[in-house]
C-alpha cells in the first residue's frame, strides 16, 4: 500500500493565532490538491515557538467547539493533519501539543514529555509535561509522534516501536547552533538521529522542522522522511518555506523487516526485567 | 584542547543576511542604517546589510570628529564606493565639543564617550529620517570585554555580527573580499590620535578571542584555561572584565514592585506578533 505524505515547513508569526490558522488552511488545501494524504505541520506551527508569557493566551482547547481547532477538524475532512499547538489542558495548564487530525476527527493528541529547560530553551517555566507514548492506528498504518526534544531521548522511539508504531512522525522548532560545518551543527544531529533511528527501528521517520528566526534563534527547515532502510525519501530546503511531497510505500517494511528483522528479534521483556533490577538497586542504595 | 575558532563563511554569511531581512522587514521596514567608522566591523555589517536589503537600501554614515585620522575617514569611503550605497558624513565636531568644551580637564574616557553618544544621537536622527533601522556594528569580543559605550556605539535595533568574535570577523570579512586594507589595519576606535584597541586593552585579539571561546562557548574553569597554557593573570583580567562590564550587555534592572515587571515576569520576544 502507498500514500503521500507532504511536510509544511512553515515560519509562523510569533503569538498570531488568525494568520497562522490562515496560512495553515491554505497549506491544506495546497497539498489536498497536490494528491497528498497527510500534511504534517511542525511544532507549534499555530503559534510559533518561543511563547513566553504569550503561551497562555494562545492555548486553546482540542475539541470540535473552539474557533480554530474547529476549522482544523473541518479541513482534515480533504486529508490527514498533523498540527503543532498549545493545548489548554482540563485545569487551566499549558502543553506543547501534536494533534493528529483526520476525517473531520480528532485521532490522537500527544503532549510534549521532555521540555527542555536549559541553554537556549525555557519550556518547563511555561508548560506542563505530558506523560506518555502512545502509538496509534491511521488509515495508512500505526503512528508514533515526538514532538523535538522527546526524540532525542532514544526511549521515546523505542516505546513508540515497541507499541507498534511503523511511521514515527517528529515535529520540531529546532533553533540552529554551530557554523564551523557545511550544515548547522543542530541540523546535522538531527538528521543522524532521525535517519539512525528509522534504520535501527526499521520503521518510516518523517521529520517536519520549521523555519524563520523569532529574535536572535533561527529555525533551520531541512524536513526529511526516512524509510525503514535509513534511506532519505524526501529533503526539504534548509531555511526556506516550502511544502514538500514524498511518497510512501508500506510494503517496504515487510522488505526491510525480512532483510534486517530488528524488530522480530527485540526482547523489551528483557529490558523491563533489566530496567527493573536497576530501579530497584537505585531505590536500595 | 586545539582551540579552532574558523567558521564556515558561506553558512554564516547566508544566517545573518536572512537574520537583517527578517528582522527588518517583519517590523514593516525595509531599509537600514549604520555608522562606517573605516574598520573592518561596520564595513562587514554593511556588506552583509547590502546583500541583505540591496545596496539602495542601507544608509551609510560617516561621522567624523575633528581628531579622527583621514584614514579613517577614507576607507569607509571605499566602501562606499565599492558598495555603491547611499552615504551621508555628518562631522560630530560641534556637536560634541558643545559639552566637551566646558569641562577643559576633560579625561579622555568622558571625551570617547560623548563621540559615541553623539554618533549614536545622529544614527537614530537618520534612523527615522530614512525609515531606517539602526544596525549594530559590535563584535562578541568587544562585547564580552565591554569594549564599548554603553548608548553609544552598542546602542541599535539589531546586530547581526554580535556573536562574531573579533577573528571571525577578519575571518568572514575576507571571504566577503573586504578591501584589505580595511581587513588587515590594527582596529582602533580613533577616539583619540594613535589610539589601537589592542594597545589600550592589553593583549592581542587573537589571543583573547581563544580564551573567551574556552571560558564562554566551552564553559572552562578559570583553572582548566591555565592548565590550557593561558597565563594566569591574563585569564583574572579577562575573566574580571566579563563579569564587570556585563551591565553592557543587558537591560537595566527595574526595582520590583508590582505583579507583573517588564524583565522579570512580563515576558515578551521582540518579535512578537510578527
């Protein structure tokens, strides 16, 4: 089976809900015509990144009810979404969410676990941290979403891959650092990670980075989707605006898993019993 | 450690000319300002201002007093030339000697200082004269050793070049076929005749610019930077010149008194909403 993904690499306006619902909408529609199944937008792509005191203001409810959030649902009725938000949680607290929107339904919301709160970032002072992986079926096969930070904790991916996700879907605001290299220091991190891992899980990973600069951080783009062979489907430019378009063959993975069965032969039995022994050592010492 | 400051020009060349568009444009300009003092730090800004906003756009200022060198005074008019942008030279002479000449014992730190508030005073006169924004022309070296008058030549809307030390300046100045002699003078603020940063500080760019990459970028302990080889007193002087010039760097506290403070808890981008 085959689907079209496409990546949005957006430069939201910093705390602007209306314009960035708009450009949102248009994307939509853009990629709907361009035959894709699935738009996947990146991290706070509603909002923009670097909140601060704006993020309570800017956070609304994932229910068909509110204003924007409504008119997102509406739109996945023509494709797949995948939009990066601030969630207004039941009791009035902030998270960095990912919502995976299809047929006019909410599928599966994943709220941030790792905020990082140290150099450049600041999140923890803002929002409140989800609490779980969970992988989730789509009409195109079972989903993990990490939201930047989560994926550079290698667990994320792996519980994701435990729980059966085939298609990991990251979604980032990741500021560049380093200029010593042809490719921004954070860029190629990432790009090692996201490819090793759609390698080392023999799963599809798409990563959908933003763009622009918000004060003094520039965002850096580069979006790339990964097979289960840890060969690049798709590059979007670095720095630019663009929607990019790849198309993914699931069939792959019954190749790839036949080749390199990774999967068949993982043992988390093994690493709960080991997980558990050293829980309880530290608890003993 | 092998202490390699190089950078890659074409990567850092291609980040700040986005960063002045961004920045400018998203606030509804289109065009900039800035002071061409002749050194190699203006003359890089403008450079990448005219790759930026296109040459028509950036309006370079010479502003001289009556004891800056001619050579000074020449080689921002190279690059002017060589550029092609529209320039303006607005001596500072009366402007400054109105309050310089009632104070005869006037030392030569107070003196520096009126120079670079009167220039800052123009630049923003021109800034909206132009409907232009103001860039910042100082380098992560002289900011870090706080080289430089605060509201003077630190004041501006952005700065494109403020986490450049000194060397990477001279570094991506060459590679962007900045004139030489501009690029290999020894920089000088020519406060006063004669006067060379590196004579007045102490040490040499080069050497400073690996120290302050171990302390600041690296996070080394005074004690790792000797054992680095750096000399110890070289590394207090530096290491005390940070921490009393870092008022320079931020904005000024506000005394604390209501719910919510500009700086401590009303907490906004500049950005925001663009």
């Amino acid at each position: 089976m085959k689907f079209t993904l496409s990546l949005a690499q957006t430069a939201p306006k910093l705390g602007d809900l209306a314009h960035n619902l708009a450009e949102h909408l248009a994307l939509i529609r853009s990629a709907a015509e361009q035959k894709a199944d699935l738009i996947i937008f990146p991290e706070l792509s509603l909002t923009g990144y670097n909140l601060q005191d704006l993020a309570s203001t800017v956070s609304i409810k994932a229910v068909a009810e509110d204003a924007v959030f409504g008119k997102l649902l509406q739109a996945s009725s023509s494709i797949d979404v995948i939009v990066g938000f601030v969630e207004e949680g039941p009791r009035q607290q902030q998270y960095i969410s990912a919502a995976y929107l299809s047929k006019g339904q909410l599928v599966h919301i994943h709220r941030k676990v790792y905020l990082p709160t140290y150099g450049i970032f600041d999140e923890r002072r803002y929002f409140a941290a989800g609490d779980s992986f969970r992988a989730f079926d789509t009409r195109f096969g079972r989903v993990g979403m990490l939201i930047c930070e989560d994926f550079w904790h290698v667990s994320s991916p792996y519980a994701l891959w435990m729980d059966g996700a085939d298609l990991m879907y990251f979604i980032s605001a990741s500021p560049g650092r380093g200029v010593t290299d042809e490719v921004i220091g954070s860029a190629a991190w990432v790009e090692n990670i996201t490819r090793s891992y759609s390698g080392l899980f023999t799963t599809f990973v798409a990563h959908s980075n933003r763009v622009g600069f918000e004060d003094g951080l520039n965002f850096w783009g580069g979006s790339t989707v990964h097979d289960p062979d840890g060969k690049i489907l798709l590059k979007a430019p670095y720095d630019d605006k663009s929607l990019t378009l790849a198309t993914i063959d699931l069939n792959q993975l019954r190749r790839t898993r036949t080749r390199l069965p990774l999967l068949r032969d993982e043992r988390p039995d093994l690493l709960v019993k080991e997980l558990n022994r050293i829980q309880r050592e530290k608890e003993t010492k | 450690m092998e202490i390699d400051l190089s950078v890659n020009t074409d990567l850092v060349n291609n980040l700040l000319t986005r960063f002045i568009r961004s920045e400018i444009t998203r606030t509804g300009y289109s065009k900039a300002v800035l002071g061409l003092s002749g050194g190699i730090d203006s003359a890089l800004v403008a450079y990448l201002a005219v790759e930026a906003l296109g040459a028509e756009n950036v309006l370079c200022v010479r502003m001289p007093y009556k004891t800056s060198s001619q050579d000074s005074l020449d080689h921002a008019q190279l690059i002017i030339d060589e550029l092609n942008v529209p320039s303006l030279t607005i001596p500072i002479t009366e402007m400054a000697d109105g309050l310089i000449d009632k104070y005869p014992d006037m030392s030569k730190m107070r003196k520096g200082n009126i120079m670079a508030r009167c220039r800052m005073i123009t630049l923003y006169d021109q800034s909206e004269a132009f409907k232009g924004l103001v860039l910042g022309t100082g380098n992560k070296t002289e900011s870090l050793l706080g080289y430089s008058t605060i509201f003077g030549d630190a004041a501006c809307a952005i700065n494109p070049i403020g986490d450049l030390f000194k060397t990477q300046v001279r570094q991506l100045s060459r590679a962007l076929k900045i004139p030489a002699p501009i690029v290999d003078k020894p920089p000088s603020a020519d406060l006063w005749l004669g006067q060379t940063d590196e004579q007045e500080l102490g040490f040499t760019y080069e050497e400073v610019d690996r120290l302050l990459y171990l302390i600041v970028d690296q996070r080394y302990s005074p004690l790792e930077c000797i054992e680095e080889g750096f000399d110890k007193l070289f590394v207090d002087t530096v290491g005390e010149r940070i921490r009393r010039n870092h008022y320079k760097r931020i904005m000024p506290p506000i005394a604390k008194i209501s719910s919510r403070t500009a700086g401590s808890d009303f907490l906004y981008l500049r950005d925001w909403g663009t």
